[in-house]
C-alpha cells in the first residue's frame, strides 16, 4: 500500500531548506526509498511549507527514516525551522490518476 508523509514546517530560510533537500537526494542515491517528493509554499503565508514524501510502503518509509543520510539532514532540517515541524503519516486509502 503507498504510503505518504506531510512535513509541515515554517522557515524563514527556504532557499537553505531547499539545499539540504537536494544534500539529501545526492547523498541517499542508490539507498533512498522515497519515490517522490513534492514542496508546496502556503499561497497566504510565505514562511509556511508543506512537504509531501511518497513511498512504496509505510516499511520502506521506516528503512528511509533509518539511513544516516536522512538522519544527518533532518537534524540541519530541524535547525532552519522557526518552530518544530509537524509529521503525518498517511497510508493511501484512494489514488486515482484525473
């Protein structure tokens, strides 16, 4: 089953969050289980973001989380953040390509 996490945080440093986010992808090549990511900023609210991470399987999100890649970036990650950021963790219930 596809399984999606949200990140929602707030920066004031989106350009760096953006860096680290392609450290990430450069560093976990060949390891990542993440198939996809997607980075939307709030229409209304310039410092806010959501990050939206699709994965196989809830299990493969779980060996993602566990690589020292991840690790090492989320801590930087959590450092740009103005307050701490939200995670929801989602198992695909309906996908329908429209």
């Amino acid at each position: 089953m596809t399984f999606v996490q949200l990140i929602d945080y707030r920066t004031t440093q989106p350009e760096a969050v953006d860096a680290l986010l392609t450290q990430w992808i450069a560093d976990s090549g060949g390891e990542r289980t993440a198939v996809r990511t997607r980075v939307g900023r709030d229409r209304h609210d310039p410092q806010h973001f959501v990050e939206i991470l699709e994965f196989r399987s809830h299990d493969d999100a779980v060996r993602n989380s566990a690589l020292p890649s991840t690790n090492g970036i989320h801590e930087r990650f959590v450092e740009l953040c103005t307050e701490p950021p939200r995670f929801v963790d989602l198992d695909v219930f309906r996908e329908e390509q429209l």
